[in-house]
C-alpha cells in the first residue's frame, strides 16, 4: 500500500506515483490543470505532498478494519473533489504572489480587470464630455423626427449623422466583448468573478457621472447599460476567455511533453 514508485519528466523531475490507482488519477485530476502556469517542481511537490497525505487517510482507516477498496473512497471523498482543489491552490497562488498587503486584499485578478475596464470607462466618460461641452457637426437625418422617433424612442439620444455618435453606440456594445476576453485571457482562475467585482464601482461612478450630466441622459443611460449588457456579457466572455486559454495551455503542455518524451 505505501510503496511507491518513481517516473521522470523530461526535465528529470521525480513525479511521485502510488501502488493505488485511484490516488493516481485523483492527485493527476489535482495537478494537471495547474500546467503551463504553476512551475514544475511546485506542481511536483504538491503531487508528492497530496500523496502522503491521502496515503496516510487511507492506512488510518485500514486500520480501522476497512478494507483497501473501501478506505480508499472515504479518503478521497474526506480530501474533497480534485477539480476543486485545483482551483483553490490556483486561485491563492495567483492572487496571494502579490508583495503587497493591500494589492493581496484586493486580489490580483480584480486589480488586472479593474484596470482593463477602467480604460474603456475612461474613454467613453471624455466622449460623453465632448458630446455634451463641444457638440461636432452631424449631416442633417433625411427623416422626420416622428418618424424617428417611432423607431428610436425617448429617452434614446436623437439619432446623428456624426462620428461621435457612432462611437458613442458601437464602443459600448464592442467594449464588454474585448475587454472581458481580454481579462479572461489574463486571469487563470476566477475570470468572471474578477470582472463582476471590477465593474461594480465603475457602474456606480458611471450612475454619478450621469446625474452630473443631465438634463443630457447619455450618461445615465450608458450606466444603465453597462448593467444590462456590460456586466453579464463582460464577465460571460472572461470566463469562456479563461476556460479557452487554460486548454490550450494544458494542450501545449502536453505536446511538448510528448515531444521531449521522445527525444
């Protein structure tokens, strides 16, 4: 039961293994999804550690008068689920590497999103200054305004033949996309928390901002949509950016694996 055995990797490092293949595939569920981010001698040593660890659960029950089978399942079920597991060393290795106290009660994948999408708010917070302080001409709409307005109602802005008011409804509707599959890309656990936490404050600035604004309601309605869309479209396409990322990290891990494997 305690015997182990030893393989290398091609950077002939020890991977701890156990005569029990059920530990086996359960430290391999663990470890496997920490590749391509976490080194591999700390991947190693949480291998080796996890081993013990389970190995001990398991002689404590036979000693109990389990059998090997039996104890087994009820040491696994104790550890908890191994996918689990991945995500919490991950999580605390990705936003618990930062020197500082605060940045480390802030969280590193907070920091990382609040920064992409303050950039966005930013930009559309001086063009809505602009719209509303220094107006730019706009070719004249070949429509009535009933007509528009039976398609375009209040309190939509009155549609403008002008380049700001074309950027000022396609960013909205372009940023929550790049920017969340930005933040996915960049945070390898927790994308979509990281980005909902992130947005929260800046949607509550963006309501401040528009209240300073009116009687113009382009802010206020831009705050409302960052609701609406931004905040569940953002943080839909961070965590489909994170999932993507981590396969085809784990997928370059393994072909280069293969090919050193075969050197």
């Amino acid at each position: 039961m305690n015997k182990k055995s030893e393989s290398r990797l091609p950077a002939d490092l020890p991977i701890a293994l156990s005569a029990n293949p059920a530990i086996n595939r359960f430290v391999d569920l663990l470890v496997t999804p920490l590749a391509g981010l976490i080194e591999e001698e700390e991947r190693a040593q949480l291998r080796a550690e996890t081993l013990l660890h389970l190995e001990a659960l398991i002689e404590r029950y036979q000693r109990q008068g389990m059998d090997e089978n039996a104890a087994t399942r009820k040491a696994l079920k104790e550890y908890g689920d191994a996918d689990e597991g991945a995500e919490t060393y991950l999580d605390q290795w990705f936003n618990g590497r930062q020197p500082s106290w605060l940045l480390q009660k802030v969280g590193h994948g907070n920091l990382v999103a609040f920064a992409w999408f303050a950039l966005p708010q930013v930009l559309y917070v001086l063009l809505v200054h602009l719209r509303v302080y220094l107006p730019s001409p706009a070719y004249a709409i070949p429509l009535r305004p009933a007509d528009v307005r039976a398609v375009w109602p209040e309190p939509l802005p009155y549609p403008e033949g002008s380049w700001s008011f074309a950027v000022a409804i396609g960013f909205p509707l372009l940023a929550p996309i790049i920017v969340g599959t930005i933040c996915g890309w960049a945070i390898p656990v927790g994308a979509a928390r990281s980005v909902y936490h992130a947005l929260m404050p800046l949607i509550l600035y963006s309501f401040v901002m528009g209240a300073l604004f009116l009687p113009n309601t382009e802010g206020l309605l831009y705050a409302l949509f960052q609701v609406v869309f931004w905040l569940p479209v953002g943080c839909l396409c961070a965590h489909l950016s994170s999932k993507l990322a981590r396969k085809l990290r784990l997928r370059a891990y393994a072909r280069e694996r293969e090919r050193l494997l075969h050197l």
